[in-house]
C-alpha cells in the first residue's frame, strides 16, 4: 500500500461544536501535518442519518480518508499506527 502523505491524503471530517473526540481528531490530523475539510452537520443542518448515509458511522467525529469511511477518533488513533501512515 502506498504511503500515505499530506500531500496525497484528502481528508473530510464530520464534526459537532460540542464533540470533544470531534476536537480531538482535528488536533491529531494538525499535529500530524495533515489538512483536513471539516462538516459540522449542525451547522449544515444535516442529520445524523443523512450523515451515516455517507460516512457509513451515525456518530460524530466520522472521517474520510480519500473518500473511503474509516470511523471515528479511536479508528484515526489506529490508522495513524498502520503502515501507511508511519
């Protein structure tokens, strides 16, 4: 698998005002030099359902990595300790 940098990782992160695991992720994905789109659904006025409909996951954080869903924070965590990303 290719290794994965910033320059070649596009990220979406689905997120809440309120989510702590949300701010989390994004301080993660910063520190790691890794630039990331952000979707609060609230403020986009989008439903848990209409979320889970994209990003396969109905809690917040969700991210994409290069359009595939890979879960929430504990699954970046895990990501980031994959291969790809060492």
């Amino acid at each position: 698998m290719e290794k994965r940098t910033p320059k070649n990782t596009s990220i979406k992160i689905y997120t809440t005002s309120w989510c702590g695991p949300c701010k989390m992720a994004k301080r993660l994905l910063s520190e790691k030099g890794y630039s990331f789109t952000e979707i609060d659904i609230e403020e986009n006025d989008m439903s848990r359902e209409q979320m889970a409909s994209i990003t396969k996951g109905p809690t917040v954080p969700q991210i994409l990595i290069n359009d595939l869903p890979i879960g929430g924070f504990e699954d970046l965590v895990q990501l980031f300790n994959t291969e790809p990303f060492k």
